[in-house]
C-alpha cells in the first residue's frame, strides 16, 4: 500500500493550525531562560526565582482546564485568540515588571495564557478531520513543534546575550503573530448541537472508565518521560560528565524528532493505535532502562535516541485516541483534562519519584524501575485496546455535526 498516495490533502485550515505551532514554538524563549533572566538581571535570589518559575507551571496546570472549557464554551476561535493574544500581553507585563507582587501575578498569567490553546487546537483537528486522519494531523503538528523548538534553543542563546528584554518582545511577537494566523485563516470549527445546552465535563468524564484508565496511562507514561529533564542529568553527573554534555545528549532528542517524524508520520497513521501506544510506551522505558548499563556520553545518547522513537510513536497518536473518546459536545473539556491531568500530574510525580529513588536506591533502581514501569504499560495499553476499538467505532458512526 502507497501511504502517500492514499492519504487525503488536509485542509487550509489545519495548515494554519501547523503555522501557528511552528510560530509559537519558534518564539518560545521565556520560559526556558526565566530564572537566568531572574537572577541575573532583577537579581533575585534562585530560591526567588525558582518559585516565580513555579507559579509559571501552575498557571500551565489550570491552563489546558480553563481552554478546554473555553473551547467548548466561547468556541476554538475565540479560545485560542484569547490565549495567543493574553500571551502576548502577559509576556510584556513580565519582561516590565518590578514589583515582587507584579512579578507574581505576571509570571502565572503567562502560564494561564500560554496553554490555553492546546486543548482548542486539539478538538479543532478532531472538527475538522475523520478519524482515519487524525493520527497523520497530530503527527505534524508534533513535529512542528519539536521543530520550532530546536531552533529556538538555539537562537535565545544568542538573543539573550544581547539582552533579555529582547526575548520578552520576540516571544510577544510570535505569539501575536500566531493569532493573526487564526483571525485570518481557522474558522470556527465548534460543532453546532440539537440537543439543548451542552452537558457539564465532570460527571460525564468521572463516569467515563475507559477514559480515566487512559489518563492513569499517560499519568504513567509522563512519570517515566519527565525523568529525561529531571534525574538524567543528576545521573551524568554522578558519572563525572559535564552539565554541557547532557545539553548536547538531550538535544539529540529534538534532532531525532525532526530528523524521523516527517518519513514514518503517514506509515503510523495506518498502525493499530493502541498496539502503537503501547509499543511506544514500551519503547520510552526500555530507553530509559538502558541508564542502567551506560556511563558515558554515547551511552547516554543511545539512550535517548531509543525512548526518543518511542516518544514519536506516542505523540502521533495519543491525541488521535482521545479524540476518539470525547462527546462531541466535549471535545475541548476531554482534551484539556487529559492534558491536564496526565502531563500536569507527571511532571510532579515524575522528578519527585525520580530523584527521590536515586539519592536513596542509586541510579540503577531508577532506571530498571522505569523498563519496568513501560512493560507495565505495555500490558495494562493491550488490556485496554478492545475498548478503545469499541468507541473508535462508536465514533466514526457518528455523524459529524455542523460546524458553528
């Protein structure tokens, strides 16, 4: 079979959606130099700043909940507007702050606003492409990502050697520059409902079992994934590398992606999903299992570039499968509570768990602890695979809407 010449054009309106994720990502230069920028130019202390850091991240957390309500609410459209345009502003606010309290409000704001989109970009794909598409859209939006992010690592460097304030404008910039895109070319996508006023999210995602354990999944999948930004370095270091080479070993992870998404996204798109989430998730924790048996910077690099493949398997789908899973009338609200819920919850349990196990256990029970938790995964992923393929069905039976 010819996956390229059987897979259909995608719409204008989804090439936009791609534009906007490679801008955005293209711009992203605060938040990876927040506590530089902190430190060394308001001179605050790196308790401080590491706190001002956190209420970045907690304003992430409440985000993906807030646009996912949004989006199904106020409509995609207006959703991603407000977060790409409240970005914009809240970044300014941030890059001119002087006051602790401004700082404070500034730095959560950002966060608020910096993640409203994704769930709204989420359902919009789901509104505008068949099941069958799905898989091949969210692959490309993932690689645009990863994409627009190995450049701006590489370029904030050099910007921020010429000033910090730059960051703050070219960030508010691209976020700005982002939204013009969707003013211009998304149209609304929210479909139009016959039935009376749409459901509250809660009791009906609280009742929705299949859902729940595929948050827990990802739960586990982030707990594992989270260890590459948070125990991989204390471990190199515990191995007498430089913190410069695990700069260059994590980068590999970036390169991978770009380098391999764009030939196996259409071949993926044709795989059994849950079989290709749970090889994924196998996949990222046997890569992180090889820490076990390294010590040197190819070693480790080894090691990234196996739970790296895996990370793409697991990226390509997993926005197609909850899709499938949500209401139409609550496809934001699913889409901001899955990642909410699964990545928010990692990124705690994951460098918390990680650390901990390391400084009490050592380096090898961290790592054959994750090999083990991806077998887990593995298993628990193909247990669940008939009831995915029960509403993937239920799905495309259904009737698809006119848009609002």
């Amino acid at each position: 079979m010819n996956a390229r010449a059987d897979a259909p054009a995608l719409p204008r309106a989804f090439w936009a959606l791609w534009v906007c994720q490679l801008v955005n990502r293209l711009g992203s230069f605060v938040q990876p130099f927040l506590v530089l920028y902190l430190t060394q130019d308001r001179h605050l202390s790196a308790g401080t700043a590491g706190a001002v850091a956190a209420a970045v991240g907690a304003g992430s957390v409440v985000s993906q909940l807030v646009g996912g309500w949004l989006s199904d609410r106020a409509g995609r459209r207006r959703t991603m507007l407000i977060g790409f345009f409240g970005t914009a502003a809240a970044l300014i606010l941030l890059g001119s702050a002087r006051s602790m309290v401004t700082i404070w409000v500034a730095a959560f704001v950002v966060g608020l606003m910096g993640d409203l989109f994704r769930p709204a970009v989420q359902a919009t794909v789901a509104d505008l492409l068949q099941p069958r598409e799905r898989v091949r859209a969210y692959g490309l939006l993932f690689w645009a990502i990863n994409l627009g992010f190995s450049i701006s690592t590489v370029s904030a460097g050099v910007l921020a050697s010429i000033g910090y304030n730059l960051l703050f404008w070219i960030n508010a910039g691209t976020s700005v520059v982002a939204a013009l895109v969707i003013l211009r070319m998304v149209p609304e996508t929210r479909p139009v409902l016959d039935e009376g006023p749409r459901r509250p999210l809660l009791p009906v995602a609280l009742r929705d079992t299949t859902f729940l354990l595929m948050i827990l999944l990802q739960i586990g999948y982030a707990t594992i994934y989270f260890q590459g930004y948070s125990t991989l370095p204390l471990a190199m270091a515990d191995d007498g590398l430089p913190s410069s080479t695990y700069g260059l070993v994590i980068a590999l992870n970036g390169v991978v992606i770009v380098l391999v998404q764009p030939f196996v996204n259409r071949r993926l798109s044709l795989l059994d999903r849950p079989k290709l989430l749970a090889t994924s998730m196998l996949i990222v924790g046997v890569g992180f299992g090889l820490g076990a048996i390294v010590h040197s910077w190819w070693g480790y690099g080894l090691s990234v570039v196996v739970w790296t493949i895996g990370e793409i398997g697991f990226a390509a789908v997993i926005g197609a499968v909850f899709a499938d899973l949500a209401p139409v009338d609550l496809r934001g609200g699913y889409m901001g509570l899955a990642g909410s819920m699964s990545f928010g919850l990692g990124s705690v349990i994951g460098p918390l768990l990680g650390t901990n196990t390391l400084e009490h256990a050592g380096r090898t029970t961290v790592w054959l602890a994750c090999a083990v938790l991806g077998a887990i995964l593995f298993a628990a992923q193909l247990a669940l695979a008939p009831a995915l393929h029960a509403r993937a069905r239920a799905a495309a039976a259904v009737p698809a809407p006119s848009p609002s």
